[in-house]
C-alpha cells in the first residue's frame, strides 16, 4: 500500500511540475452566501506537500464554478492531501490525510466549526448513526483505528483496533464496512463489518489484494475495488497481482462473486459506484466501464475510452461524474456515456459529494 499511495503522490507531484506549478485561486469566484451550498462539491487532494487541497463546488443549477470553497470563504489553505469529506445534516466532515485532521464545517457558509486533530494518517470519514461519524486512520505501520467522532462535541469518543490500513468506510443496513488495504505494507486483502451498536467488528470477508474502495447496490451488496499488489520491478512499467472487484452478500455473510482484473492501470483509490437506482455498476481501470449487479463476468466494452482518476454517480440525475487529475476538471456523463457538461477543480479531484 505505501508504494500504491507513495506512487500516486508522485505521480502529482511529476505532473504538478508538467503542467500544475501554480498553487493560485481562481480571481473571480461567485460569491458565496448563506443556504445557496447545495450541488456537487468535489474533494480536491492538491499537490503533495504544498497544503493547497480544497472543495470544488458546482452549483448543479446555475453551472457556476468555485474551484477553491474553503479558501473563498475562509481566506486560508485547507491542508495537505483532502481526501475524503461526509456531509451529516448541517456539517461537513473534511478528512485532510497529510495534515493529519478532521475539519468541521457549517453546510450553510462552509465556515470552520471546529478542527479535530489527534490523527497520524486519516483516510475515510462516513456516517455511523445517528450520534457519530467514523474516521478510519492508519498506513500499516501504526495507528491502525476506526476513530468514532461524537456529532454532539465533535471530539473523538472511541476507538476501534482494525488491521493495518484502513481505508473506504460506507454505512449499509445500518452496518459500517472498512475495507482494510494494508497501508503501506501492501498485505490487506479484507473488508470487515462493524456494528455501531457494540462499535466491534463482527464479520471479516476476504477479498483480492488491496481493497481500496466500497460501493452498495440496490440489494445493499457490497463491490469492492482491489488494486492488486503492484510490481516496479520493470519501471516506469508497473504490474498489479490478485486485482480484481469481490461482490459481498450482506445477507448471506459471504463473497458472492469475483471478477479478476489481469490489466489493472488505476491510481486512484475513488474507482467503484453504483447507478441511481443501483442497478448498475460503474468502474474504473483504463477507462469507464458499466456492468449489471447480476453480472457474472467483467465487461468487454467501454462506456467512456478514457483514463480518469475518480467517479461518483449524481443521486439527482444519474449522471456519472468523472474526475481527471491531470487536467483538474470534472466531466459530466450520461448512463450511456454522452458528455453533458465538465468543469475545471482545484488540483487533483478524486471523488464528489453531492447535495440537494
């Protein structure tokens, strides 16, 4: 795992000096008011060591743009390395890896509530119920927690002992899955199910090499993406062994189905969605691909021949949000594949969240 994400950060880094060596904010941003915050807003990393990451927000009905949010209205750099963000009624939870915290913000402005620290490398943030969010933390090496957050004091309450590095949380049927990756040891190779109620882990299902990312169906399965454990041994060109994507059966409590990929190309850890009405599931590698959750084979044909480093699908629309870290821009598809729109992000978008 720490030649995966090491790898993807050099990857920045190498492109950033190509053709990203400005860390500027866009001159006219829209202006930000009370309550108007509701459409895409997209988890920009930024540049590996430069603390640039920020939100991109889209208003989904106007086409206005705000590449930098959190800069516009809070007049200072969010942090190194955004990873991931979980909006809970009126809070946003901004899990910022490199900087080692947790930013609260007010859903109405995007102002600072609170900043939580006390994290040595956080990756994931979600939902756990009604009282807290979980924040999974750990490269493999040390501090390998799922960290509970009290929504009441926005303070950590509770910690959970997980195997070494955590990573993808989603909350399922009232369950939460950690995909366990390995961190930097590149060994993971399970997703664990975890009960809110007694905050333990209660099931453990094992799945290809280096699960990085979770998505649930209509039927509340799980898809999960593994990366496969890579080989740099022939560098610049870089080989992946047990990738694949594993189908959960959260009734049954069993791996359901397994669909090998030999060609494994993705960097991004954000490659695996589902459809509006979850009947379809769309995935990364070297292009976009879509395949039904009856499926017992991996598709042939591409939705979308292109590279990209994120996906997430519009729960409004159905639209399937693209995200290219190279040139730092979302582009909108239909199901289908049919470009609708695309708009420039901050640098290095990796996922969206949507709000409407």
């Amino acid at each position: 795992m720490k030649k995966i994400i090491l790898k993807s950060w050099i990857l920045a880094i190498c492109m950033s000096l190509l053709v990203l060596t400005s860390c500027e904010k866009t001159e006219d941003e829209p202006s930000i008011t009370a309550n108007n915050l509701k459409g895409m807003f997209v988890v920009c990393e930024g540049v590996y060591g430069k603390a640039n990451g920020d939100i991109t927000f889209y208003n989904s009905e106007s086409g206005q743009t705000t590449k930098s949010l959190y800069y516009a209205v809070n007049e200072v750099e969010l942090g190194d390395v955004v990873q991931s963000f979980e909006i809970v009624d009126t809070l946003g939870f901004i899990v910022v890896n490199n900087s080692q915290k947790v930013t609260v913000v007010n859903m109405k402005d995007f102002k600072v509530v609170k900043t939580i620290d006390g994290f040595s490398y956080p990756r994931s943030v979600v939902r756990a119920d009604d009282n807290s969010v979980y924040v999974s933390n750990g490269n493999g090496f040390s501090n390998n927690y799922v960290y509970k957050i009290s929504l009441s004091t926005l303070e950590k309450s509770d910690s959970l002992q997980v195997s070494t590095g955590p990573e993808k949380l989603i909350s399922v049927n009232s369950k939460v899955y950690a995909a366990i990756a390995g961190g930097f040891n590149n060994d993971g190779n399970t997703v664990i199910e975890i009960d809110p109620l007694s905050f333990s882990v209660v099931n453990t299902f094992t799945v290809f090499s280096l699960p990085v990312d979770i998505a649930a169906d209509k039927n509340n399965d799980i898809w999960v993406y593994c990366k496969g454990i890579p080989d740099y041994s022939n560098y610049p060109d870089i080989t992946y062994s047990d990738a694949g994507i594993n189908k959960i059966n959260t009734s049954a409590k069993i791996v359901e189905n397994s669909f090998p990929i030999t060609n494994m190309s993705s960097t991004g850890i954000n490659n695996i969605t589902v459809s509006k009405d979850g009947s379809q599931v769309y995935y990364l590698n070297d292009a976009l691909y879509s395949m039904p959750v009856s499926a017992t084979s991996l598709p042939t044909s591409k939705v979308v021949d292109q590279y990209f480093y994120g996906l997430d699908v519009d729960p409004q629309t159905g639209n399937i949000v693209c995200l290219d870290a190279v040139d730092s821009r979302a582009v909108v598809y239909s199901s289908t594949g049919s470009k609708q729109t695309e708009f420039e992000t901050a640098k290095f978008p990796n996922s969206v969240v949507f709000s409407y």
